[in-house]
C-alpha cells in the first residue's frame, strides 16, 4: 500500500503544481482551489507512505518523479519544451531513484 499511496501523493502534487501556474499568484478562484486540494492530497499520501518507507526515500522518489512529470505536464499544458540540458539533468534524477531503489537497504522489498 505504501507504494500506492507515494504515486498519489505524487499525482496530486503534479496536479497541484500545475494548477500553480494556471492560478496566476490565486487570482483565479477554480486554478487556486485545485491547487490547494492538490497539495493537501498530496500531502496527506505522502504522510501514509511515510509509516513504511523512510523519509528520505519517500521525498527522493516524490521529488524525483515529480520533476519529470511535472516537465511533461509544463509541456503539454503550457508548452514549456525542455532542452537537451534539462532532459540530460531529469535522466539523471531517475537515474538516482533508480540507484536508490536497486541498491539500498533502506527501501523496504
């Protein structure tokens, strides 16, 4: 279940932040509610993964993830296209999540 409830917390973080922009600093009142239901969902997951995976790797694995998707959600929404720097330095983000999960013993199996 922990698993589960990291990709919420990470889902509704990218939901959140998206709506971030669409906000324009909570001048616009729908934007501004999602990105405050987002961020508490968020948060509220994360604190339920947090009984079984420790911290670090739990905001890791959040804020790795999180990069990358929020990426493609700037993307597709906003048109943001990422250059070949940005995509180089989110591979190696994943690449670190990946090491951490393959390798440590901190991560429950």
């Amino acid at each position: 279940m922990a698993y589960l409830y990291l990709t919420l917390a990470i889902l509704a973080e990218v939901i959140g932040t998206s709506a971030l922009k669409a906000a324009e600093g909570f001048t616009r009142p729908w934007p501004s509610l999602a990105v405050a239901l987002g961020y508490g969902a968020a948060f509220y997951f994360m604190s339920l993964t947090l009984k079984t995976i420790p911290l670090g790797v739990t905001y890791a694995v959040w804020s790795g993830v999180g990069i990358v998707l929020i990426t493609l959600a700037g993307w597709w929404l906003y048109g943001q296209v990422p250059d070949l720097a940005a995509v180089a330095g989110m591979g190696l983000i994943v690449l670190g999540v990946a090491v951490l999960f393959l390798f440590s013993k901190t991560v429950p199996h």
